[in-house]
C-alpha cells in the first residue's frame, strides 16, 4: 500500500475495539489463531468501517442505510493517497494542504469516504455528487454529524442520469482533482454474480438469496454497458472542463478496460495520462487519471492556487 496509508499493517483489533467497542462481537479467532471478522457479513463490515473510521480519522458518528456500499476503507484511502501524489508532484514533491484544494467526488454514496479521508489526511475540501436521494441523504447526515466535515464538504444531487458534470460544477468553478468509484458491472445480475464468486472465496455456501457483503445499490453497481461504458462517457464529458479542472482520475476494476479507455482519451485529446497500480492483498487493482493541461499550464496552476 501507499507508504502514507494508515491500514497498510493488519488490522490490531484489539486497538479498533477499543475506539469502537460496538466491533466486539463479530471478532474471533480463525484456523490460524488470528483475530478478524466474517468478512462475508455485511454487519460485521459496518462494524469494522465504523472503527477504522473512529480509530483513524476521528468519525464519531457513522452509518449507511441497509443495502448501500460499505467501501473497504484502506483501499479508498490508497487512491486518494496515491493521487494527492498527482498533486505534489507540481508542489516541489509535498501534497498541498488546506482548502485551496478542491476535490470533486464523483458518486459520493451513502458513506462519504473519499471527503473523510481526504478532509482529515489532508485538509482539502470537498464537492460530493450523487443522483440517488437516499444516499445524498446520509451523506448530508454524516457532515453534519461530524464537526471535522463541517464547512469542507458539500453535497450536490444530480438530477439529470445521464450527465456527471453538467448540473453539479458551477460557472467559473475550478477542480484540482476528481476521483470516481464508477460502477463496475453491466447489470443487477453480474454485480450478483460476481459476489457470489467473492463470497465463496471467503469460504462460505452458495446461497439461493445471495447477500452483498459490502452492499450496493443499482446506482453504485451496474451500469448498462458496464465500467467501460460509463469511463467512457465520463471522459467524453470532462473534455469541456479540461481548463478547469487539472486532474480527472477514476478507478478501473478490470484490466481487460484499459486499452478501450486509453484509445478513448487519445481521442479526445487528452494530454497526459497516468495508470496507477494498486495492491491491497491479494487484490489489484488501478486508476486512471488524465489532464487536458500541458505542463507549463499545470506548473501555472499550482502556483495560483496553492500559494
């Protein structure tokens, strides 16, 4: 992981339980001896996201409504700490800090993850989209509820299911970076599919009512035509924004993407795109960011905005 990544050790449950004793009964030991949960449990992974979310980024106060995607917290923190990288890079090597830097959440979900992390690592400031009501709902909840969000993060609905950018970035506004978790399957049945795989590598039965162990709602899942499609259509729109916004990024589950999303980008003109690879585990995975900007104009930029 991120050598500025907090979860790069295993968990010590000992010290999460202690932050958030509501944790305790869904530890045990397994075959090896070592304490952990049932990762098959969606209870048990709001219980541990609560945690991490106390222990490491002082969350008091942190829930979703059933069925919403409970995101694995170190791998959200690995790509918002391997993008700041994008930033610091035109920063003599250090993130810049503060509310100067302004960061568009594509898909902000129920949880507000990428804003908690980037806010309390960083102290950067937030805009949040999202099209489904329930979730702007508690993300609107979960900034209110905690003092460290207040005033960094805002949370706009879109209302319009085929645009991202259109309604949510205001005139004359400016972006230094995007981060996207797009959904990642062509339909309701794929996500179920794929989960189902997840759950029986986690060593547990197959299931006639197939359970999301981290949730997920259609919004946050599928898309028809898949990651690749809505990648392609949130590159397509970011093309007018390329003044104003410096770097555009988003996650890529499949590799098999890759070479569509590139070919896409030269297209549009993108001037420089970067893939970062990501390893929590046995897991990879990457994200893909781009900028319309040349060099000159991205030094130009970093020494307006983060004086």
């Amino acid at each position: 992981m991120h050598p500025r990544n907090p979860h790069a050790d295993r968990y010590d449950f000992p010290q999460l339980i202690a932050a958030s004793p509501a944790l305790a009964p869904f530890v045990a030991r397994n075959q090896y001896g070592d304490e952990t949960i049932d990762f098959a449990n969606p209870a048990a992974v709001k219980a541990l996201n609560q945690a991490l979310l106390k222990q490491f980024y002082g969350v008091q106060l942190w829930d979703i409504p059933a069925g919403y995607l409970c995101p694995p917290i170190p791998g959200r923190a690995d790509y918002l700490h391997h993008a700041a990288d994008l930033l610091a890079a035109l920063h003599g090597g250090t993130v810049p800090r503060g509310k100067q830097v302004h960061v568009l959440d594509i898909g902000i979900g129920a949880n507000c993850v990428y804003p908690i992390v980037g806010t309390h690592d960083y102290g950067w400031r937030f805009v949040g989209s999202d099209i489904d009501t329930v979730a702007l709902k508690s993300a609107k909840m979960l900034v209110a509820a905690n003092q460290s969000l207040s005033g960094r993060v805002e949370v706009r609905q879109q209302t319009h299911a085929n645009y991202i950018f259109d309604g949510i970035v205001k005139i004359r506004e400016e972006f230094d970076l995007t981060v996207c978790n797009p959904p990642f399957h062509a339909s309701e049945e794929e996500a179920l599919a794929a989960n189902q795989r997840k759950t029986r590598n986690l060593g547990q039965p197959r299931t006639a009512e197939p359970v999301l162990n981290f949730g997920g709602r259609n919004t946050e899942l599928w898309y028809t035509g898949g990651e690749e499609a809505f990648v392609r259509n949130l590159v397509e729109q970011s093309v007018p924004l390329g003044p104003r916004v410096l770097w555009f990024s988003t996650l890529i589950s499949k590799k098999e993407t890759l070479p569509s999303i590139y070919h896409f980008l030269k297209k549009v003109g993108a001037l420089e795109v970067k893939t970062i690879d990501m390893t929590h585990g046995q897991k990879a995975t990457r994200f893909v960011a781009w900028t319309f900007q040349t060099p000159e104009q991205q030094q130009a930029w970093a020494a307006r905005r983060w004086k």
